[in-house]
C-alpha cells in the first residue's frame, strides 16, 4: 500500500487483498444507507472487471481518537471502441467522506491521487453521470459537459401510467429494483453474440461505445451481486440479430422495466419491436424506460417501438487527457454506474 500526505489526509490505493476493501464497504454503507455495499461487490464490480483493476483510493486522518479512514475514491475502468481503436477509460462513482471529516480537503486529496493513477494507468478518457450539485464541481476543474442522457418511456398500461404521473407531479420517484420473472444466467450462444457485434460496428462508426463482447456481457448482467437481470435475444437463421439487456423495479405505483443495452445487426429491421414485445410478455411491466445518448446509434428503433420522449436529460461530462481527440458518447444506462 502506497500513501502520499496531504496535511492531516494521507491518501492510500486500495487492493483486492488490502483489509481496507472491508471498511471503504462499511462506509459507503454508512453515507448512502444502501445495503448492497460489502465485498463482494466491491469485489466484483472493481476487480472481476474485465476492462482491469480500477483505481480505489482511501484517505485516512489521524487524530486524538486514532487514525481512521475518512473517503472512499474510486475510478471504474472502463473501455470504448472507437472504429477498430480500443479507448482505455474510467469512470468516478462510489465516493463518501465521513461525516466529521468534510470540509477537510478529503474530497480533494483523494481526487488528486485519482487523476494522477489514471494517468499512470494510460486511461485516455474519463466520464461520469454527476448530480447537479456535483456537475457544477466537474465543471470548474474543466471537464467538458455533453448531449447527456435523454430519457425515453414506452407505456404498456396507459391509463394507470398517466393516472401516476399526477401523482408524482414534477420528481419522478426513485427505482425499488426487483427481481426479473426471467432473470439471465449469462449463458449466450458466444458465435451468434459476436456475429450480431460485428454487423452492428457499422452503425456507430467512429462513435465511442463500450467495448462489448460476451465476457464483458457475463460479468456485467450474468454475474453482478445482489441485483439480477434479464435478457430477450433474437438471432434466427438468416434474420437480423439482437439483444437487449433490462432490469426491473417498482416506481411509484408502476412495475417498471429499464432497458439497459441494447443492439441489433440492422437497425431499422423492427428487432426492437419484437424483443420488446418478448419483455412485456415475460415481465408484464406497466411501462418501460431507456436512456441514451443522442449518438447511439439505435434510438430510431426504439423510438419505432413505441418509446416517447419524457423530457429529461441526465447530465454526462467528459474529460480527455492530453492529445486525445474528442469524440461523441454512445451511451445507455449499462454503460454507468447504475446499482
């Protein structure tokens, strides 16, 4: 374990092996009252990563009542494509600082430390999702803001969708996620995956998406602790191929789908129509919901689909570290830290 002062905060990389995994967990527990935070998925969602191990930072203070760890830093690696270029990249979420240790420079220290590991690391592109309070924060270190993440509905029921929506007048409620009726297990014909991939490559050009394949699939939907979710496919002999990857919650008085990924060989084909006939039959949702980015790709099929407009944008800022060439984000809800 390395660590570098700052004034009463030293600040210290986390491992797979450090006992300090255990206590970042009961922080973070502790500051957003989640229960999904412990090891395992620390573990799971940092270092089973098929992008590499990520960047974890604790910062620690030491006064009269001893040295304790005061924030917690992480930066999610990640990976774009960019055409045939792999784009190394993280993402910062999973951040707290006690609650007697703001206003110290904790926040600061530690994301010092950060932009720095990721330089060393080579991450060429770093991106996140920040709440208003902390977009204004990104902003003044000089990231750059983006199209952000449109949200988009498709009402199944919609009079009971319509009747809700006066309930909840201008805040949409948060997410209670559930269990999927038919949760993914992760198996997926790998041939017929990679097959419907490469004739989507097309459709995004030189658009930076996530790196996908199967392994990238299994860890992220397959294999993710203390949430399940479920997978419709379509990839018949000759037809246009496509997946879509979803999760379920109660919001509100609604049963929710989110759509979390989705592609298709050919877009314009209808293969948004009928996987997300196959959802409504397998969860009987009383609407579903997709977020995207104005340069992904497949927004007219969903649009084609049934999805409307809902008139809300999530913030999405990037920074680029030194001699990278901006480019636009292909992004869904998979491709942030939505746990």
């Amino acid at each position: 374990m390395t660590a570098e002062s700052s004034g009463a905060v030293s600040v210290a990389t986390i491992s797979e092996e450090s006992g300090s995994l255990r206590a970042a967990a009961a922080l973070l527990a502790e500051v957003f009252r989640e229960d999904h935070f412990d090891e395992e998925y620390l573990k799971w969602k940092y270092f089973e990563n098929p992008f590499g191990e990520s960047i974890l930072l604790s910062a620690w203070v030491t006064d009269d009542s001893g040295r304790a760890m005061a924030g917690f830093r992480s930066f999610w690696r990640w990976r774009f494509r960019s055409g045939p270029v792999l784009v190394d990249a993280a993402q910062p979420c999973d951040t707290a600082v006690g609650g007697k240790y703001r206003r110290r420079g904790v926040f600061a220290a530690m994301t010092r430390a950060a932009l720095d590991a990721a330089a060393a690391k080579g991450v060429d592109v770093l991106f996140n999702n920040p709440n208003p309070e902390s977009e204004a924060g990104y902003l003044k270190m000089g990231w750059r803001e983006t199209t952000g993440l449109h949200w988009y509905g498709k009402p199944v029921r919609r009079a009971k969708v319509a009747r809700e929506f006066v309930t909840w007048g201008r805040s949409r409620p948060p997410l209670r996620w559930t269990r999927p009726g038919q949760s993914w297990d992760g198996t997926v014909d790998d041939r017929l995956l990679a097959s419907v991939l490469d004739e989507a490559a097309g459709a995004f050009g030189s658009i930076l998406r996530t790196s996908r394949d199967a392994r990238f699939y299994r860890w992220r939907y397959g294999k993710a602790p203390h949430r399940a979710y479920g997978l419709a496919a379509t990839h018949a002999a000759g037809e246009p191929g496509g997946f879509l990857f979803y999760g379920t919650g109660l919001r509100g008085g609604l049963r929710e789908v989110l759509i979390l990924d989705f592609i298709t060989s050919r877009p314009g084909a209808n293969t948004a129509k009928k996987l997300v006939r196959e959802v409504i039959e397998a969860e009987n949702p009383d609407w579903i919901t997709v977020a995207a980015t104005a340069a992904f790709p497949f927004l007219n099929d969903l649009r084609g689909a049934g999805f409307l407009s809902l008139l809300k944008t999530a913030s999405v800022v990037v920074r680029h570290m030194p001699g990278v060439v901006p480019a636009p984000l292909a992004l869904t809800l998979g491709d942030i830290d939505t746990f």
